[in-house]
C-alpha cells in the first residue's frame, strides 16, 4: 500500500493539527493522509507530499514525516513561490525545518528559474533554502554552477553564496 502525507507549516502560534484520509481517485488501494495547519497558509510555509511516507503525531504542534518521492510548494501567505520534488524528505511542524534529498529540483512559479542540488533544507525562522552539494540554477538562457552551497529565497528572486544571506 501506497501512503502519501501533506504537510503544512507556518510562522507565528502552533498551528492546530487536524489528520484526514481520502483515497484519491486515480489510485486504488492508496491511502492519502494530509496534516496540515487548520488556520490555513501562513507566512513562511511549506506543504510537502510523498508517495510512502511514515508520519509521527505527537501532539497537536509537533507533527514529523519522511517520505520517499516527495513533491511540494513553499508558500508566502496564500501564494505558492516554488514547487519541489526529490527523491526523499523529512519535515518537522514543530521546527518548521524541510530537509530534501536526491536530485532535488526547486522552480520558481514566477519565471520558471530552476535550482538544483544534492540536499536542501527549508527553515522557517530563515524562510530561506539552503541547497548543498553540486548546486546549479537554470532559466531558459543561462545556468550557473555547480556550487558547493547557495542560498535563495522560497521564490528563487535572489539567489547567492551564505555570506549574501549573511550567513
């Protein structure tokens, strides 16, 4: 059997956690669990799904998961800044850490611009990805890379070594 999980995270007060089961349509035998922040998008999120995953509830705001095949937005208030994909992941609710590995691949919804990279972690105390190991962003014209390590915003609207970030 097939699980996947949805996960969403916010800035500010712990979130409530709710936890629902739907199969989708198109799968059968796949059960699909989603926990996310019944308040709805908050600053500095991130929601991510997989296709096998095992998900640990350990009270209303501290909510874990790893999946394998992982795909997934990072959002700024209501408006999705990048979708995801990567061969596996971990999220946390609690820290509000998003760790992606294995031929990761962040696009931007703006423009398209593409990052690419062996490890990614999302915080949202930074709302920042910092993308690690053989690191390259792409756009229609143009790639730059490979780098050992970048920083970028949720949108990839900029894009620079940790000392641009400050870090």
């Amino acid at each position: 059997m097939i699980v996947s999980a949805c996960l969403l995270v916010g800035c500010g007060s712990a979130p409530d956690v709710a936890a629902t089961e739907a199969p989708p349509a198109d799968e059968p035998g796949t059960t699909r669990v989603q926990i996310g922040a019944v308040e709805g998008r908050l600053p500095g999120a991130w929601t991510m799904e997989a296709e096998q995953s095992s998900v640990a509830l350990q009270g209303e705001d501290d909510t874990s998961a790893i999946g394998l095949r992982v795909s997934g937005q990072l959002l700024k208030g209501d408006k999705i800044e990048s979708r995801f994909v990567a061969a596996s992941g971990e999220a946390n609710t609690q820290t509000g850490r998003l760790e992606l590995s294995g031929e990761v691949r962040v696009t931007s919804e703006r423009d398209g611009v593409y990052l690419t990279a062996d490890r990614l972690v999302y915080d949202k105390e930074l709302a920042l990805i910092i993308a690690e190991g053989r690191v390259e962003v792409h756009s229609a014209t143009w790639v730059s890379g490979p780098f050992d390590k970048l920083v970028a915003t949720p949108g990839l609207e900029r894009v620079g070594t940790p000392d641009r970030f400050g870090l």
